[in-house]
C-alpha cells in the first residue's frame, strides 16, 4: 500500500503536493483550535481533560511533521525554480550568440 502511495505521489507536481500538505496541515490547527476551545470552556473532568490533552499531542506532532515534509517540498520547489532560470538563461543566451551574431556577419 505504501507503494502505491508512492507511485500516485509521483504523479503530482511539488506544487500540488505542497497545497494538499499545507490544506491538512491547516485542518490540524483547526482541530487543535477546537480542542483548545473545548478544553477553556467545558467542564471536563480529570480522565477527559487527560484524554483532550492526549488529543492535543498527537495533532501538534501531526503538524510538526507537516511542517518537515513542507519544508523539504518548498527546497525542492526552490531547487527545481533555480533550475529553470538557468535553463531559461541558458537558451537565451544560445539563442542571442547564433541569432544575432549571424546578421553581424
């Protein structure tokens, strides 16, 4: 299953990637914004403000993680992005040196 997971990543470009990972990312403080909502307001008792607190832990490590995967997808998008500068650059600059140079002659 995780191989499949792969192979349908693959597919999708960094840019998509990114807004499918920062879409969950913002549910999870929505989540978190409920929990933290509920925990002020409602009278809870020991074992359910224990078990809100739990909740509370595993949605900040979710968002942690999102925020690593996001960050290593921007570098890849900045990467790739310097990249094609530089091929943009590049062909520019072939274009100009046979183009141009050639009416010169």
């Amino acid at each position: 299953m995780t191989k499949t997971k792969d192979k349908k990543r693959e597919n999708v470009s960094i840019a998509s990637e990114i807004d499918r990972l920062e879409e969950r990312r913002e549910r999870c403080h929505d989540n978190l914004d409920r929990a933290e909502f509920k925990s002020r307001r409602a009278k809870l008792s020991e074992e359910e403000r224990q078990e809100l607190e739990n909740e509370m832990a595993i949605i900040n490590e979710r968002v942690q993680k999102l925020d690593k995967e996001l960050a290593v997808l921007r570098g890849e998008n900045r990467r790739n992005m310097v990249l094609s500068v530089a091929l943009l650059t590049i062909s520019a600059l072939f274009y100009y040196m046979f183009f141009y140079n050639e009416d010169d002659t």
